[in-house]
C-alpha cells in the first residue's frame, strides 16, 4: 500500500473511531462547513477582419483593437460569458486520545467539497477528498514526536510531508533540537507533486515524489529565542537538489517594553541571499501604545526542478513602521506606512523608462464604548509600479444578546491601472450574521453585492454588478477536554445562571 493511501485510511479511521471511542478513551472531532454563491467572468479574445475595422481602432461593434501593420485579423478583447460556482467544503478535524500510553494520541484534519455546479469550474475543487493532516504524536517534558502526514512552519515557510518530525527539549527546556523528513507535499497545496490535479507541465512533470529533510537548533531563555534552521529538498527521481537553505531567527528583549525581531536565509542551492527583516518592537508599560519601525528584504525563489527557476526573480527591499494608539478605553488609533524599491533586473531596455519603487500606507480608527456595539473604518493607498489603488472600509458589528453578532460594511476600491486601458471602482456592501445556537454549533451566514463599474471609452467598459452569498456550520463535541478533574466533578450537572 502506498503511503499515501495508508496515512488516509489511518486518518478515516481516526476520526471514525473519535466518534464511538472504546472505555477510557477521549476525542474531539470538529467539523466545519462552507457554502457560497458566486459568479464571475472574464475577458474573451476575439478578432475581426482588418478591413472592417473603423478609424480610432475600433471594431464596428465598438471594441478596441490591435492591429499590427499589415495584418489581415486585428484582435480584441470583449467580456467574457458569466461563469457561476457553487463551491461547498467541509473540514473535518479530530483527535484521539486514552490507550493507556501517557502522551499517546492521533490527529487528523481532512478536507471534502467540490463545486455543486460544475466541478470543473470552480479552483482547487479537485480532488474531492484532501487529507491534510494525519499522525500518531507522542509528547513528554522533554520529546514530542510525531510520524504520519504533518507539517513544519518556520520563516522557510509552510512545508506539509509525510514522514517524522521530532522535536527534543534539553537543559530544562532551555536547548531546542528539531529533525523532520520524509516524502514532500507541493507547495501550497496537500497533494504530493505527481498528483493528476498539479499536472498543467505535462512531461515536465516529476514522476516520483520529492524528499525534504531539516534539522533546527534553538536557544530559548529569559529575553533571548534564536534559533538556526537547515533544510533541503532532493528531486525524487534524480535525486538532485531542488532547494537548499540555511536560515537564523531570533527574537531579544534587552528591557521590558522593547524587543527586537529580525532573520535572514541564505539559498545555498543557488548562492544567493534571500529573505531577510529586522523590526523593533516598544509597546507600553499599560499597553496604550505600540508601535513598530523596521525594514525587510523579500526574494522568492522556485524548486530548481521547475521551469520558472530560470526568470531569477529580484528582489526589493522596504521600510516600514506602524503605530496603534487608545487615548481612552474602547477607542483605538493606528497608521502604518512603508516604502520599497525593487533592486536591478540587469536587463537593458534602453527605449522603456520602468518604475521600480513605491508606497503604501493605511490609517485606521476603532470605537468601542458604547455598550453591544463596535465601529472600525480604514483608509488605504497604494501606489506600486504598474498600478495603484485607494480606498476605505467602514464596518459595524452589533450584539443584541450574547449569542448573537450582526456585522455591516462598506468598501470601495479604486484601481487606475497604469498599462491597462480601463479604471475599476468597485463598492462592496456586506452584511454577516453569526449566531451560536447549543454549546458547541456555531452558525454563520453572509451577503455580500458587488457594484463595479469599468471606465473604458469604448464597448469593453461594461458594468460587472452581482450578488454573493455564503453560509457557514461549525460544531464541536467530544470528551471533556479537562482529563485531569476527579470523575465526581465531570459527573456534576451543568447550572447556568439567569441574569
């Protein structure tokens, strides 16, 4: 059996045997559902003949061409058709715990959906069945264990696999020694990366499954978390190296109301420096204010196995600082700014003047003293190369009764483009109701319209108006998650006060 499908039988049957556990056992299963409504389009490229196209470049129905001299066909592009989903998810988490091994438990998180309408339509609907999680842990003072499919989040990113990850604390937990491996997922998703559905490079396409190996060593004691990272991937049928990197975190507080926050990787597989950031931190002693000044270097990177390796993307770096202030119980003020600048692509284009730096920036307010309701509203802008942006969101919650949260909103958004032929204005009115009816069943529902209009001056600049809608469940049950309490005080009936 391979080991794909045996982590998800052992998954299934986690979660099937969390719903009927035998004497002595625990478990809490979870699962959540979404359900949403939408539409959506797009342009569709189309041409026409040279000859009856109309002075001005535009199609005798009025579309914008292009027309290359001499060309028989001229091309435009026109709205494309409605498209309509339907996508409908659910997530699916349980735990299992009490087989008379202290510290022995199983964990499992699937995902099942798919678009109600068409199954080709709407993204990552396929396949219908993702198991995302699904190990054995096993944890004490000083090791925490776990084998199966799991994932490791460090400043390399999100690495989901199916193998081992073990993490041992030494020295009264002051020493920190972290060793993971096994058979690699793809990036953002939890398929591995010969799946049928991550499968648009054809031959291109690995036939084996990647490897990925790391190992973390970490020092944590009063004002000082640093921590040193390594981690590779080998290409499941060469066997070559798709990434290599060496990376530092670290966090210090040399005094009580400032810390500073900063790390950096370096990509051995290439040679070159990739992310690196640095920030101070002050927030004070009564927690009115806190405010942050810092600056970052982001650089993306690809698997060498992959064709997108070859572009060398570059990299920019920013400065940033924010602020958040509450003069007052219940009223809150913040703003944060930054600045960044792209670094050279060393490619010459001595006729084209490129923009390589730019701006954003948000200032933000919050009230809060009047008794079941709160207001928050937003300003931002961004100005980056190639486009730019404003706009503001004003937002409203109000609670009738403790179950109970109604919340409204305005946005708009603004969207000059700068090497497109059209302005969007979109406003967005939104209104969500969550209401918790018995312990443990959480429901939600939402409505959102979409009023957006194209400027354009000629018959592409239509009006893209619709209405979307989603609804939500959650519930939870289980064992009593406070295993340690005496039996006579699990078995005391529930009293709940009257106000």
């Amino acid at each position: 059996m391979k080991p794909t499908k045996l982590l998800t039988f052992l998954a299934v049957g986690a979660v099937v045997v969390g719903t009927a556990p035998a004497y002595g056992q625990g478990y809490r299963v979870r699962i959540d559902t979404r359900y949403q409504s939408a539409a959506y389009r797009g342009w569709q490229l189309d041409s026409v003949l040279a000859s009856d196209v109309l002075p001005g470049d535009t199609t005798a129905s009025g579309f914008a061409t292009y027309c290359p001299t001499g060309a028989v066909y001229c091309t435009y592009y026109a709205a494309g058709a409605v498209e309509r989903g339907n996508p409908f998810f659910a997530t699916i988490d349980g735990v299992l715990w009490g087989f008379g091994v202290e510290g022995l438990r199983f964990v499992a998180q699937a995902r099942l959906g798919g678009d109600l309408s068409n199954p080709n339509r709407w993204p990552a609907s396929k396949p219908a069945a993702q198991l995302v999680e699904a190990y054995a842990e096993y944890a004490n003072r000083w090791l925490t264990a776990e084998l199966g499919r799991t994932n490791v989040a460090t400043r390399l990113g999100y690495w989901g696999f199916d193998g081992l990850n073990a993490n041992v604390r030494l020295l009264d937990q002051r020493l920190f020694v972290q060793g993971y491996g096994g058979w690699g997922l793809a990036r953002g998703a939890v398929l591995p990366v010969t799946s049928p559905e991550l499968n648009p490079l054809l031959d291109l396409q690995p036939r084996k499954r990647n490897t990925i190996w790391g190992a973390a060593v970490g020092w944590t004691q009063r004002g000082i978390d640093a921590r040193v990272i390594y981690q590779r991937q080998l290409e499941g049928e060469s066997k070559n190296i798709g990434s290599e990197f060496v990376a530092l975190d670290a966090t210090i507080q040399p005094i009580r109301s400032f810390s500073i926050v900063g790390g950096a990787d370096y990509n051995v597989a290439e040679g070159l420096w990739g992310t690196a950031d640095l920030a101070v931190n002050y927030t004070s002693a009564r927690g009115q204010l806190n405010a942050t000044l810092g600056g970052r270097r982001y650089r993306p990177y690809f698997a060498l196995w992959t064709i997108w390796a070859a572009f060398s993307p570059v990299a920019y770096n920013a400065g940033y600082a924010s602020v958040s202030y509450a003069p007052i119980w219940g009223v809150e003020l913040w703003g944060r700014g930054e600045a960044y600048k792209y670094e050279e692509t060393e490619a010459e284009s001595p006729r084209v003047n490129v923009e390589n730096d730019g701006y954003r920036a948000t200032l933000g307010a919050a009230y809060k003293r009047l008794s079941g309701f709160t207001f928050r509203a937003d300003y931002l802008i961004d100005k980056g190369p190639g486009s730019r942006s404003t706009g503001f969101d004003v937002m409203a919650t109000w609670r009738p009764i403790e179950t109970l949260h109604v919340t409204g909103d305005v946005q708009q958004l603004v969207r000059p483009l700068e090497y497109r032929w059209n302005t969007s204005k979109v406003w967005s009115y939104g209104l969500r109701l969550d209401y918790v009816t018995i312990r443990g069943l959480r429901l939600n529902g939402e409505m959102r319209y979409y009023d957006e209009s194209r400027e354009r001056p000629d018959q592409a600049a239509f009006s893209w108006n619709h209405l979307r809608v989603s609804l939500g469940a959650m519930i939870n049950f289980g064992s009593p998650t406070a295993g340690s309490l005496h039996p006579a005080i699990l078995r005391m009936p529930e009293v709940r006060g009257t106000r």
